[in-house]
C-alpha cells in the first residue's frame, strides 16, 4: 500500500491501519541517538535536578526538553529573518 492510500484511508478513518505497518522495522526521521558528554558546573546541575525535580521528570528530561526548545525557537527566528529581508 503506498503512503497516498494510508494517508487517506488515516483521514476518512475507514479501518485500523496498525494491521498495514511492520512496526518492527518502523523508524522515526532524525530520531537516532548519538550519546554526548557535557560538562556542567556543580550550581547548574542543582539547578537542574530541582527543576526536574519540581516537575517530576529526569535530568535528562529537562536538558532535553530546554535545548529542543531553544532550538526550535531559534530556528523560527532564523526562518523569521530571511523572510522579513
């Protein structure tokens, strides 16, 4: 089935479509990890586990979570300045 056929049986919600994928093989796009090390100062990594902490979530988490963030938004101000040129 190609991916037209899913996407409109997907939008008229005609069936399951869980039964047309192999989710042993299914991949999300730039979704591989890479494992980095990163040196923190000790203030910064008590500051971090508090807030993680407070929201109930890891370090890791929430490092996670604040640079994807702050990518995201430096990105649309990236995409916000050539178009405003």
């Amino acid at each position: 089935m190609k991916a037209e056929e899913i996407d409109k049986r997907f939008d008229d919600n005609e069936e399951d479509l869980l039964e047309h994928l192999d989710l042993k093989t299914a991949k999300r796009p730039n979704q591989v990890q890479k494992r980095v090390n990163v040196d923190f100062p000790t203030w910064m990594i008590e500051s971090l586990d508090r807030e993680a902490s407070r929201l109930g979530v890891t370090r890791q988490s929430i490092i996670k979570v604040w640079l994807a963030e702050r990518l995201e938004d430096a990105a649309a101000n990236k995409a916000f300045q050539r178009t405003s040129r």
